[in-house]
C-alpha cells in the first residue's frame, strides 16, 4: 500500500496487510498514548509489526488519536484500515441499571463495576464545586440528583460525563409542571429531593410513599422531630446494618433524632414515584409508623396507636 505523506513532502511505502489472521481484542483506558496503545496491539498479537503502525500513525493527520474504548480488531487489515476502524469505530455502550435508593457511593462502586472508572473518581467529580455549579446544584454533593433508571453508558464515559447524564435525567423528569406543584407547596428542590430520599429508604412499596410522605410533611407542620431511621444510618456513614439505641445519638445533622426539620441534603436518590408522593401525598393524620414485619408498615395518628402497631410487629416477629 502506498501512502502520500503530504507534511513530510515525499511519498512513503507502507507494506499492506498487518494484523492477524483471526479477531483479537483491544482494551484502551482513558490517558494511554498511541505508542502504549499499539505495544499493547502487539503484545496481543493484533499487529505483526508495531513499528509500522506507529509510522502510519504517524504520518495520517489525527490517526494517532485513538479514543478510549474496547475494539474487537478484525483480521487481514493493513495499517491504514486499522486506524482508521480504531478512528471511526462506535464506542461500546455498556446497559447499567441503577436501582431506586442508592446512595451515591453506591452508584459509584456500581459504575467501577462496568465502566472505565474507579469509585473514588465518581466521588471526587460529583462533589466538585465547579460540576455542582454548573448543573445548579446548591448542595455539597450531586446526592439526590443522579436519578435512577435503566441506562446506556459508554463504556469509557468519564466520571462527569456519567454523573451529568444522570443528572439531565432527573431534570429532564422534574419539569415545569412538577416545579409549580413544588413550589405550590413551599418546597425548594433541594428539600423536595431531601424529604423524597427519606420517603425512598423506608419503604420500597410504591403504594405506600404517598402515606410515609404525609407522615412526614405532618411531622414537619407540627414542628416534630422526623425521628427517621435512614438519617441516622446516612450519618453512620457506614453499611446498611440493623440500628441500636446507641446509634440514634450519633451527632451530626443528618440525624433527625437529635435534630428538628430536614437534614442537610438527600441522603440517597430517589425515584420519581417517591418524588411524586411528595408532591401528592396522601390526605392522613397520620404521625408514626412501624414494619408490619411482612414488608409493609402500620401507620398511627396517636402515640398510644403507635405502641400497639409496635405491639403487632413484636407479635408477627415471635411467632416465624
């Protein structure tokens, strides 16, 4: 094959076919140089001859730039076609599917999982000021924002390019309508995702956030502590794990026990069926609430109703 390098002002002679004769893989991650990438093409056996590779990636204008990515290299290809197939070639999209309720941290182990990334780059990018600002984001971190689903991600997606799209999703869900029926009802959108990240950590059961919401926003009207179990284990900081007495003094202010009102921020992301049960929550008296022990929970007005809903989930317990 015969290549006219047109910078260098000569005409240079490239032998033809270069690759193998059956399918290799090629893995690059985000940062490798083309001298590394093509080493790692012939390591692999995907190139016979690296040093010819890289005179043609050398003297092709941008064929030198190979994006991050997984490439399955067909056989019999010269240099040329090489390049340009790594040039052109779709990036591989990879289906993750980010369950409702995640902590953040949780997200981020889930996308090391399947992505180029390490958790703790997803950490730093959806805690840096610039990205939050950017995406009009008040809190310290992208917490309650990165809105779950069934996605396609590229594979070698960075880790702010995989938070941003999350968190277009939740804009794009949390439209105009919704924001006139937040605002109808004096909250901001940082409260609204607070109090639907409560609602989405106790209880998994879509016909039952609209109740968890009304008990909590009537906790809020009386000016009653929320006293709920997932603020204090998002203060833990630790795994989810069966709470003590002790744990419900832990002293921060994501601990609704200790302190009145909402916590700071969300303390996981949740769906839109718990977003939406805060803004149609249903019409109860109801202050309190407890595990029936088979999934769902009692609800009360009265602490003395309450006791006796405590009662009942002992009772369930004692007899398995």
């Amino acid at each position: 094959m015969i290549l006219a390098a047109a910078a260098l002002g000569c005409i240079v002679f490239i032998p033809g076919l270069n690759t193998a004769e059956k399918s290799t893989g090629l893995t690059v991650h985000r940062g490798m140089g083309f001298m590394e990438i093509v080493g790692e093409m012939e390591r692999g056996g995907a190139v016979k001859n690296r040093w010819q590779t890289i005179l043609a990636g050398r003297i092709i204008p941008g064929f030198h730039n190979i994006r991050p990515g997984r490439y399955t290299i067909p056989p019999g290809m010269s240099n040329f076609s090489l390049l340009l197939y790594l040039r052109t070639h779709p990036q591989d999209e990879v289906r993750i599917t980010i369950p409702e309720g995640l902590e953040q941290r949780e997200i981020a182990r889930l996308f090391a999982s399947k992505l180029d990334m390490d958790s703790s780059a997803f950490m730093t990018a959806a805690r840096a000021r610039d990205f939050l600002d950017r995406n009009g984001i008040k809190g310290r971190s992208a917490e309650g924002y990165l809105f779950p689903g069934t996605y396609h991600f590229a594979w070698a997606d960075t880790p702010e390019e995989a938070a941003e799209f999350l968190v277009r999703q939740f804009r794009s869900f949390y439209d105009d309508s919704l924001k006139a029926v937040a605002a109808s009802k004096g909250l901001s959108e940082t409260s609204l995702l607070t109090l639907a990240s409560i609602v989405e950590a106790e209880t998994p059961l879509d016909s039952e956030k609209p109740l968890v919401a009304s008990v909590y926003l009537n906790r809020l009207k009386k000016n009653m502590r929320l006293q709920a179990d997932p603020t204090v284990q998002y203060a833990l900081g630790e795994e989810a794990r069966l709470l003590y007495y002790k744990d419900l003094s832990v002293d921060s202010p994501y601990n609704t026990y200790r302190h009145a009102g909402l916590p700071p921020g969300p303390i996981c992301n949740p769906g839109s069926a718990s977003i939406l049960a805060v803004l149609n929550p249903a019409d109860t008296p109801y202050l309190y609430f407890v595990a029936t022990g088979k999934g769902g929970h009692y609800f009360a007005e009265t602490l003395a109703g309450h006791a006796a809903n405590i009662g009942k989930y002992h009772a369930s317990r004692s007899s398995r």
